[in-house]
C-alpha cells in the first residue's frame, strides 16, 4: 500500500498540480482528479472535521 502513497513534497517542489489520478472509492467507483484537485480536496475536508470538533466541544 505504501508504494501508492504519494510524496506530496515532491509534487509542490516539481508543480505536477495537473497530473492526473485514477484510483478507485471504497465503493469501488472509478475516479479521475488532478493532484491539485485532490490536495485542496484534503486541506478542506481537515477543516470540515476541524469545524466538527469545534461545534462538538462547543469552544
């Protein structure tokens, strides 16, 4: 599993923001994203659970 892991230095030090990416959902769904759209997608959904605790923890 580990060789499929992505270095994400490596794609911010050579900008392969575009580089396309298909992998497979857990419901076995076939998807295609560029690297960008799938480290936005990463930084956003943190926040969103982020925003869970806060509401949970009522801080």
């Amino acid at each position: 599993m580990r060789e499929h892991h992505l270095n994400v230095e490596t794609i911010l030090e050579n900008g392969e923001f575009d580089k396309l990416v298909t992998y497979q959902t857990s419901t076995g769904k076939s998807c295609t994203h560029s690297l960008g759209d799938i480290l936005v997608h990463l930084a956003l959904h943190g926040e969103h659970h982020r925003g869970q605790i806060i509401n949970v923890s009522g801080t």
